[in-house]
C-alpha cells in the first residue's frame, strides 16, 4: 500500500460539528469542556484545568478516527499485529496527536488568542512513564509507525498506577520519588470495564480421565484478579487511522471478595483486594537485570493472561475459529517479558477451548515471534522452579511437557549430545532449577530477532547459538529505529521547518528523503540557518539547566551530551574520567587553546544499583569542581540534569553538538538514543557497538568519531587475562586522574567514597574502561579539533542528519512486517455522522 495514497485519502469531514479541525472550532471545544467536563471558569480554573480542557477537546477530534478504524478492522477481518510488551515508555501524548491531526498550530493560536500561552499548557502533561528506558521506548515508536503505516494493531501492556520514578539530585546524590502520573487524572485513556478478564494465580491443579479417554486437568487457583483495560488511542501521522494501545489494570472481583467475606473475614476480604490490586502498582524499575520477584512474575503472567483472553474475545466476536488465531494475529514478544505468553496460549487452546495439542501447538508456534534485546548474560531472565510453581502451577506442568517434546527432537538430532540437551531445555538443571524464559520463547515462536546487526551476530554465535544450529532459519535482524514525528517534528520545531521548506514535507513519513538535503551541506547560507537553528535549541536548554541545576552554561560551547540509563556497561564514568583529564590539562596549562564544552549527562539508576548511584554522584563530584574553578575560566562546564524522561529528552536530542555512545563493543544490544541525537543533527563518538557500527555505515567514517577496542579485541582481552591494573601503571595521565578520584578531590577529601568505583576499576574492570582510555581521549583530541573549523562540523552536522533515514521506525516497522508479521496495510475511510446514524437505524 503507497502511504502517499493514503496519506491524500485522509479525510476532514468531521463526524460532528463538535470534532471540526479547526480553530474556531478547537476553541469552542476547550471552553466547552472547561465548563462542562472540568467544571471551572477562569478565575478557578488552574493551568492543569486548561491543559485538560485542550486534551479533551483533542480527545474528541480523534475519537471520530479510532471509532473509524475499529469499524474498518471489524468489517476487513483484518489481520492484527499484537505488540506484547511490559513497557510502553510514550510521552506526553497533547503535542504528538496535534502534530498527527495536523492542527498543532491552529491549537497555539487558538491559544493564544484565549489569551493562555500554550507551550504552559503543554508542559502540564504528566508523561506516563510506563518503561524504563530503550526497550519501553521502542515500544512506543513502534505503536506510532504501526499507525502511520496503516497496520492494525493493538499495543499490550500493563497500566502501572506508578510508573518510573522520579528522580531528583541532592547533595548530588539521586533520590527517587514516586510518580503519580495519574494525579489529576488521564485525558487519553477510556476505561473498557465490560471488556474485564479474570486471571488465576497460584493454587494446584487436578488431572482426570474422562470417560472418553482424553485426560483432562483443572486449575484450581488460590487467587482471581480481575484485569480491566484502560484503551489510548494511537495516531498515525495525518491518516484515518488510529489504533489501540491497551493497557491492564489488576482489580479485585467482587464474587471472590464476597466468599471470604461471607466467612465473616472482613479485613481478609479488604486485604485480598488490596493485594489483587497491587499487581499493576509498579513499574519495577531495572532495565537489563531481573530480580527474581514473586510480584513481578504475576504482572507478567497477568498481563499476557488478559491480553490473550482479549484476543480470543476478539475472534469470538468475528465467529472466527481458534484454529486460526495465528491467521488473525501477529503476536511480538517485546524481550521474554510476556514469553510466558507461550504456556499461556497452550492452556487456553487445550485446558480451556479443549484443542488438541499438537494442532494448539502449531497454532501457537505460528502465532509468535520474540525479540531479544539484549547480551547482557544477567539480564535473561529466569526463575526459580519452585516460586514459578508456586504462582502458575499448571504452567510448569505445560512447560516440561513442551520441553519434554523439544528435547525428544534435540535428542533424534544430536544422537549422545546430553551436554546439549542440558544447555538446550527450558529448564536449567545446573545448580539450583530454573525456569528459562528466552528458550521459552526461542521454542514457541516462529520467528527471533535481535535489534542490530552486531547484536543479531553475537545472539547467533553465543548467547542463543544452540537455537541458532538447530534452526537458522528463525533467526533475523531487526535494526531499531525511532520515529521522525515525535523526536524530530515535535521537538526539534525549527530544523522541522527549515528541512520541509528545503525539501518539502514528504520527508515526515519517508526519512530516506532527508538524502535530499546532502547537496544543501555545500551551501554557506544553509549551513549558518543550520548553526542558527542548533545555537537556538541549545539556549533554549541552557535556560533549562540554568533553571534545574544552578549553572549557567554558554550556548556557544560544544554541547557534549551523554543521556541513557545510569550503567557500568554504558560507561558514564569513562566519559567522567576523561572530563577529569581535561581538567588536569587546563590545571597545568592555565592558556591551554580549548574549545570550550559543557559536558551534560542525565539518566535514572536502578534504585538498588549502588555503582551506578555512585556514578551518578562521582559526575555531580566533578561538576562542583570544575564549574567552580576559576582557572577552568568556564572553558568546562558539568552538568547533571536531573530526572530523564520523554520530555526533558525532546528538549535535549536537539540541542546536542556531539553525542556519547561510548559503551564496551558487544554490550549494547543497539542502542536509539544514538539515532535521535544523529537525526537532529549531532556528531556521534562511539564505539563499534550497537548500532552505532550501522550509523557509521550510512554517515561514513569521515562524519563519525570512531574509537575503541571491537568486540573480537575485547574477547581476546578477555580471554589472555585483562589486568587493568597494569594499564594503570603504565598510563600516566590515566594513573593521575584515578589517583585524584581515589584521593577524595572530588569528594571533599572523603577519600572512602569513590573507593568501590576506584577499586573495580583497579582490580576489575569488568567493561574495559582502561584498555579504551587512551583510545577515547585521544578520539576526544580530534573531536575538539575538528569542532574548532565551525564550517566543517556544520557540514558534517547536515549530512549525518542527512543520512539518518534508515533509522526511523517506519524502515524497522516494514522489516518486520515483510519478514515475519506479514500484516498487510487497512486505510481507514472515516465514519461520518450520517454512518452512525444509519447504523442506529438499522
Ligand atoms: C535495551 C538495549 C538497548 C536497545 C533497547 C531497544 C533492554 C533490556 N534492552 O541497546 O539495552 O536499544 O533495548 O531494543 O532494555
């Protein structure tokens, strides 16, 4: 289907006068809801109030197109993607579903002829932040692609009444503070309570023959949740269509409240609800580590448990036959989150619709496909047999038996190999037994990928090189990409108008077309519009850091910025470390030529991860150093910005001059933030890691500042035996600046504090830092030189923006639709008011 199509079929008819796309229109509707939903008039009504009345005068716009695409995909049967993932990290959703209805800028004056400045009014969007970085992100690209290319599609996941939390700096320390997204309620969801589903936990199950033959078992749980969906609309990008991302809440149901009840347990019964609703409370807040908890594994069932049944609901509701459940749906395993989904659908087709098991076998083998993302050895995910049993009984019992089935075909095709069969099986039997969640999902899924190029190599040769010999042909890449709309149309407002004016618009839903812009990198003028545009971006940001951290920072040095999760893996510290060889340069040469740089970090530890938190306070260390120093004569600056997110990265991306993609070769599984800092126009350092060896592939070597050992190397390293110590003692510059560390320079003389970090270094240094220190400064050497010829960075600032078309997640969304989903595009024709009313009638 040719979007191009599409996209000259959208439609402004609204469905009522109400829902008209236009300002005065637009208008009428805030006031409208301020009144009628908020029930406030303007000397009560607060911004909060304001931003509700514009989101729901939004809301109505859109609902004309998601009641559209629902009637669409009833009527087409149409075959639906369903993207499975505990983590949908979305952003604010005002700003995006403007732009894709295309009236962002009748919404400002509209606005501002109410007299309200609208870019407050935005920023009074609670984000939901329900992920907690990368992998929740992709989610959310992937969901908006899914909608602009016209796929059906419904994103699955859990409603965390918290979600990441909050993170503030003190004493430059991180301290966490819940996030009450849901505070003053959420414009975008509707609750679908007669769509519940009910989820058994725990209990014990029974097995019996029945007078047929057959053997029948019942699972007898020990506790019922009820999951309520709570449906957002999702947008594609000036389109009719806009599809569901689904989200479970856990509730308690009544009829079982009532039977504890009934035994005269009243504080039982309140308990258990309270309990039941602790499922979808929180958002654990780790990414690339599990932690083996109860809770945790009962919001994963829960959710894959609700979004089956709905699927099956689906199907019922269309008379379509469960043996086709792999016809309707494509089901994507976002990470072995929801690879329980697996077992799940075994029991539903055999235990509950009475399939049998080989026919429910293949249905489900061809209903699913899984994306690992990543390599990071305690970050797959398995759990103890016996808390697994405790919490899904009969799970277990499907899982040895699909695994029993598995290792019989092991067995047939590598007669005597029991050291493979042992590596092979679901379960792990080496020490203590566990369940192992990526086998799992390799077994029951048709297709699986990894999110690089780089990342789908080690997978084949390492971390799942069993499954990969015993079936090549499942495995594919899938390079990640982020969306145009939201990380360069929504944030980033001037380049957006500086590119279409050059190249047109097309370039929104085709960012190959930014190609166009490679003969513009040779012209003087377009170069100082785009040194404009960026010096612009990046004051913008340095009255944010001025605001939030207390230092003031000179848009016209180089903006270094390194934002992403707090790990050892992803190296903040060796960019702290070279920031502190700068330092001792400008110390010993106070008329040192040094471009001046403010060096910028922000991202989230996990609450538990103590070296990451001591990170976090070594980079505030250094920053209450330098930033005072007057011999640095503000040619340095550090800053951490706090609190990471969506929002405060739309205001970051663009402001960067040169991005940090700095970690260990083989560690990051791809990485996105690298391809929206290319997109808006940064320069990247980074290491053959991730897909930063693809964004050197497009930009070209020359645009790229490469550096670091490659993943074979580190290997090597690895295997002749690394002693960092011995680095240390022959690197001068190196030892200085981890003496300083290690001395307490930049703990106020506590030479304690940093002695953990100093010490794994020292001793340790599991990710390298010292075998690429060397290599890292002296990349740096050449960045600070090549930033100095302002023309030429210009250049080479247009042309890696130029050549980011690969990364948007339109490219990754049709990868995966020609190669595994094979969900063909439904244009949607938009209802009209006479529809609806004919349908009344009927
Ligand atoms: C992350 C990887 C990133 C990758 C994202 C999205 C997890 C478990 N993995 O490198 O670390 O870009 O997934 O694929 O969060």
């Amino acid at each position: 289907m040719d979007t191009r199509a599409a996209a000259a079929a959208v439609d402004h008819r609204p469905l009522s006068e109400r829902a008209a796309l236009n300002k005065e229109a637009l208008k009428q509707s805030f006031l409208d809801n301020l009144f009628h939903t908020q029930g406030k008039f303007p000397a009560l009504a607060s911004k909060s109030d304001y931003y509700l009345a514009l989101a729901y005068a939004v809301r109505e716009r859109l609902l004309q197109r998601w009641i559209s695409t629902a009637a669409e995909y009833m009527q087409k049967g149409a075959r639906t993607v369903s993207y499975l993932s505990a983590e949908f990290l979305m952003g604010p959703h005002l700003g995006n579903n403007l732009i894709n209805l295309g009236i962002y800028d009748e919404a400002k004056q509209a606005m501002t002829e109410l007299g309200l400045n609208f870019d407050e009014l935005l920023a009074q969007e609670e984000e939901p932040g329900l992920g907690n970085g990368g992998l929740g992100r992709l989610a959310a690209c992937f969901i908006d692609s899914m909608a602009t290319l016209e796929i059906p599609s419904l994103g699955y996941g859990i409603r965390y009444e918290f979600g990441i939390f909050h993170q503030s700096i003190v004493d430059g320390w991180q301290v966490e503070k819940t996030d009450k997204w849901l505070r003053y309620g959420n414009p975008w969801e509707l609750q679908r309570p007669e769509w519940a589903v009910q989820v058994k936990l725990g209990g014990y199950t029974e097995h019996r023959s029945e007078e047929d033959g057959t053997l029948t078992v019942r699972w007898i749980p020990s506790r019922l949740v009820s999951g309520v969906p709570y449906d957002t609309p999702i947008l594609g990008y000036r389109n009719n269509t806009a599809n569901t991302l689904r989200l479970w809440s856990a509730q308690a149901p009544e009829s079982f409240d009532f039977e504890v009840f009934n035994r005269g347990d009243y504080y039982g019964a309140v308990m258990q609800k309270m309990s039941s609703e602790n499922l979808s409370k929180v958002l654990y807040p780790n990414d690339e580590h599990e932690g083996g908890k109860e809770l945790r594994l009962e919001q994963q069932y829960f959710f894959v448990s609700c979004s089956l049944q709905d699927m099956i609901r689906i199907m019922q509701g269309q008379r379509l036959p469960l043996e086709h459940f792999h016809e309707k749906f494509a089901v994507q395993l976002n990470d072995t989150h929801p690879a329980i989904a697996v077992a799940e659908l075994m029991r539903l087709l055999v235990d509950e619709h009475k399939m049998p098991w080989n026919r429910a076998w293949q249905v489900t083998c061809k209903t699913f496909a899984y994306t690992n993302h990543t390599l990071m050895p305690e970050a797959l995910e398995r759990w103890p047999l016996p808390l697994f049993k405790k919490v899904l009984p009969r799970h277990l019992e499907i899982i040895f038996e699909i695994n029993a089935r598995f290792l019989d075909e092991v067995r047939r095709r590598y007669p005597g190999d029991s050291a493979r069969v042992a590596r092979l099986s679901l379960i792990d039997e080496s020490g203590p037994r566990y369940v192992r969640m990526a086998h799992l999902a390799c077994v029951g899924s048709h297709a699986i990928n990894g999110v690089a190029e780089l990342h789908t190599e080690l997978l084949k040769s390492d971390v799942l090189r069993d499954f990969y010999e015993l079936w090549p042909n499942k495995f594919s890449n899938k390079t990640n990409g982020v969306t145009p709309r939201r990380w360069m149309v929504l944030a980033n407002p001037r380049l957006t108008r500086l590119v279409s004016d050059s190249i047109g618009e097309d370039w929104i839903k085709h960012l190959d077309q930014l190609q166009k812009l490679e003969p513009l990198a040779e012209s003087a003028d377009f170069r100082s519009h785009w040194r404009e545009i960026k010096r612009a971006n990046k004051r913008a940001l340095a009255e944010v850091i001025a605001r939030r951290c207390n230092v003031a920072v000179d848009p016209d040095s180089m903006f270094d910025v390194q934002v992403k999760r707090i790990h050892e893996y992803k190296r903040q510290h060796l960019a702290a470390l070279h920031i502190i060889a700068l330092y001792l340069q400008l110390k010993a040469q106070p008329n040192l030529e040094l471009a001046p740089r403010t060096f910028i970090f922000g991202g989230k530890a996990a609450p538990g991860y103590r070296m990451a938190k001591l990170m976090i306070k070594l980079i505030t260390g250094i920053g209450d150093v330098v930033n005072r120093d007057p011999m640095v004569r503000d040619r340095l600056k550090v800053v951490f910005l706090p609190n990471f997110s969506v929002t405060n990265g739309q205001r970051i991306y663009p402001a960067a001059d040169l991005s940090e993609q700095i970690s260990t070769a083989g560690k990051e599984a791809s990485g996105t933030g690298n391809m929206k800092f290319q997109m808006n126009g940064a320069l990247t350092i980074g290491t053959m890691d991730g897909a930063n060896i693809e964004i050197r592939e497009v930009v070209g070597a020359d645009n790229f500042f490469l550096f670091g050992l490659t993943t074979p190397q580190v290997y090597a390293l690895q295997a002749q035996g690394y002693r960092p110590h011995d680095w240390y003692e022959q690197d001068p510059q190196l030892r200085e600046v981890i003496d300083m560390i290690r001395d307490g320079y930049f703990s106020r003389g506590d030479a304690s504090l940093f002695r953990p970090l100093v010490d794994s270094l020292l001793w340790h240094d599991p990710y390298f830092l010292f075998a690429d220190f060397r290599s890292y400064v002296e990349c740096q050497q050449r960045v600070g030189e090549t930033w100095v010829d302002t023309e030429r960075w210009t250049r080479m600032s247009i042309l890696n923006s130029a050549r980011s078309g690969k990364f948007s997640s339109d490219r990754s969304i049709r990868d995966y639709t020609k190669d595994i989903w094979h969900a063909p595009s439904v244009p949607v024709e938009l209802l009209t008011e006479h529809h609806v009313r004919a349908g009344l009638m009927q």
